[in-house]
C-alpha cells in the first residue's frame, strides 16, 4: 500500500467505527431491511446509466447505494457532465499550448511531462448543477495521479504582471452531434495563481490507477481540489497566462450564480474562489423490522468546506428542532466524502423533509442555508 492508500483505507474503516455495533454494512445485525423509501422529489434523469453525446452526455450517480466500501467511486460508475467529442483525436502525443504573458509560448508535449506525475489522493467533485433532477447524483470521487500544476508552469518564463491562468480543454463538437442541452459549449475558467497552489491543483492523468477515461478528460484534466466540478476543464491542451484585466469566459458567466458570486461579474478578478462550502444530503432511508416493530436509518453523505467537521444536525420537517446526527465520524480531511446515518422513528405516518445543518453559525454552509439538499419521504407505517 502506498501512503495515500493507507490513508484511504484508514480513513473509510475509521469513518464507519461509529457504528461497529451494527451488523455488515453497518445495518443492524438482529434486523430484517425492508428496502428504501422512495423521495418525492421528481427525478427526470436516470441513474447510473450513461447516455447522450457530447455536451448532452450524462450519467448521474445512484447515491442511494454507496456504502463504506463505494466512497471511491469505479471509473465507469463515475458522474458524467458532457462525454467527449467524437472530433477529439488523443492518439498523437497530446500537446498543451502555453501562451499570453510569458517570454516565449511553448508548446509542451504531455509525454515530456509525464516524469512529474504522482499519486494526488482521493478528491471529490461535485458539478455545481446539482440538483433533484438527477437525484443528487452529479456528485463522485476518485484517486486521482498527476502533474502539480506548479510543475507545468516551471517549463515557461513568466512575464511579472501575470497573476492569472486561463485554462481550457477540447470543445469542438460535429455539427451534426444532436445536442439539446441547456448548457453552453466550452469550459474555461480564470485563476489566480495562488488559488491554483493553496488548493493544489494539479493537471490528472490516471484515475483509480488507471489512465482517465476518454468520457473523464483523457488524456488530462485540470482537478482542482475542493471547488466545483465545473472548473475541472477536461482534455486541456491550452493555458493562457493573463493579468487582472482578463474578462471571465462565458463559461465562468454562465455558472456564477451556481458558484456562489455576487451577481455576473464582467472581470475574472471578480470572481470568488469557486470551492465547495460545508455540505451534507441523506442519500436513502432505509425502511427495518427490528423486533417485530418498523424502524428507519437514515444514511447520507457529508462533504466540501475548508476543515474537518462532525456537528452535523438533522430536522425532519421545518418546524422541527434540529438535532444532532447520532453517528457521524469526525473526517481526516474535506478533499473527499463521508457516511453518517441516524436512526429515526417518525411519530405519525406522513411527509417529511429531512435537512441537515452544521451547528457551528459562524461556518460557511450556504447551500446548507438554502436548504439546497434538503429531501422527501411519505412514511407510510411508523
Ligand atoms: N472541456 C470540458 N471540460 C469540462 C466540462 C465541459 O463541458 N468541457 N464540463 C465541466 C463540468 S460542468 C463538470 S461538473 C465536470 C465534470 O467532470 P466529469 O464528467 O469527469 O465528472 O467537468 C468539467 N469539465
Ligand atoms: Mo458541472
């Protein structure tokens, strides 16, 4: 086992010895499980199936599954936001141009920088978009290897007004590719380069130990740790070093409200670092017998935000006080997810909206605030 990987390891046996006094899987050993309830939200997309092409290509996860086991998710069990072009050529040595304000553009060639990749950890990402409609399931992580992108801005001479690096990937797609998405075409985002080095981004190459999938950016994309998906641009082959007059992409436009910024800024200056801030959803309630009389356990995820946390508090209806989660593990780190759950005995038959919250107010939750993730359930039997 390599350090990372022990890490992993430690990090999933810890965060479920919580609840060793339950059975496999964490279920109660003396009960029988009856299966989930369903959540009333509408879902419109399917899950876990991969469908669509190019900017349309999408797969949402089935969260309602992970397990202890599952927090990394498989490369192809992975959520898909736009598949790759079927113009995109990645046979030839694959080359990323660097340019704007550096003494002398160079072309780098991805094998030349493949001496610096190196095993970067187990990363979350989350597409901003992230809603009911797909069930949450825009949301996986992965052990990522790669290049520190430090490294790659080592093979050009900066000018000394550059402050920022635009970065972008390969978005042509065949104007016959029936695209009917919402989305734009394109995936370049502007950053400062001290936000590229205080969050370690790094340009990844394999994923789960293998080289990434075409659908995932082959043959490399930018991750950067801890911020939205959407400033991940996969197949990247340009950097354009700028300074703080560079104008935000469309791109950065079309998702500032998802990233949090204050309105649409015309700058890229003006925009705030697109990280994830604390969150946590339930990903399925499961329905028991224990003892010849029905329970529930709640199961959900907790994740984003800058520190490691567990005053996890749960509601089951607004007007209800929230109170804390019974079994949450403290995490070793936010670069990734964790499982809590909390049994629960509804006092009358009927809907509930579960939402969670962090007890400390001084912590910055906003998606939390908005009740964003909050869930449905009609119980039917309590
Ligand atoms: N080149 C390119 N990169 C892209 C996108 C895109 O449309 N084109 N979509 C972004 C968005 S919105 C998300 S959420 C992530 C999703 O990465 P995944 O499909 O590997 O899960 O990729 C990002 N990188
Ligand atoms: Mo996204």
């Amino acid at each position: 086992m390599t350090r990372t990987d022990r890490r992993d390891f430690l990090r999933q046996s810890l965060a479920w010895s919580g609840v060793v006094l339950l059975g496999e899987r964490g279920f109660p050993a003396d009960g029988e499980y009856l299966g989930n309830l369903t959540w009333l939200e509408k879902r419109t997309r399917p899950l876990d199936e991969l469908y669509g092409s190019g900017l349309d290509g999408r797969l949402y996860k089935d969260l309602s599954k992970l397990t202890p086991e599952t927090l990394v998710t498989s490369n192809d069990g992975f959520y898909v936001r736009t598949r790759a072009s079927a113009l995109l050529d990645a046979t030839s040595p694959w080359t990323i141009t660097v340019r704007g304000l550096v003494k002398e553009p160079v072309t780098l060639r991805l094998p030349d920088l493949k001496a610096h990749v190196v095993p970067q950890g187990t990363h979350l990402m989350e597409c901003s978009g992230n809603g009911p409609g797909g069930a949450h399931g825009l949301l996986s992580a992965a052990r990522w290897s790669g290049i520190p992108f430090g490294e790659v801005l080592k093979k050009v001479s900066i000018q000394p007004q550059a402050t920022r690096a635009l970065v972008s990937g390969f978005d042509q797609y065949p104007p016959e590719d029936p695209n009917t998405s919402f989305s734009r075409v394109g995936a370049s985002w502007v950053f400062m380069f001290e936000e590229l080095s205080s969050f370690g981004a790094f340009m990844a190459t394999e994923m789960n130990g293998a080289p990434l999938p075409r659908d995932h950016g082959f043959p490399v994309r930018l991750i950067v740790p801890r911020w939205y998906g959407c400033c991940s641009p996969k197949w990247v082959n340009e950097i354009v070093l700028v300074d703080d007059g560079e104008p935000a992409t469309s791109h950065m436009k079309e998702f500032a409200t998802r990233t949090h910024q204050q309105g649409t800024p015309e700058l890229a200056k003006d925009y705030v670092s697109a990280s994830m801030d604390h969150s946590a959803m339930p990903v399925r309630v499961e329905k028991w017998r224990v003892d010849g009389k029905v329970s529930y356990r709640v199961v959900g995820i907790l994740w984003g935000g800058d520190r490691p946390r567990n005053d996890l508090l749960i509601r089951f209806n607004p007007e209800e006080e929230y109170q804390p989660v019974s079994s949450c593990p403290l995490p070793e780190e936010t670069a990734t997810w964790s499982l809590w759950s909390h049994p629960w005995t509804p006092r009358a038959p009927g809907k509930y909206r579960i939402e969670l919250q962090i007890r400390d107010a001084t912590v910055r939750k906003r998606r939390l605030d908005l009740g964003y993730y909050g869930r449905s359930v009609e119980v039917s039997e309590a």
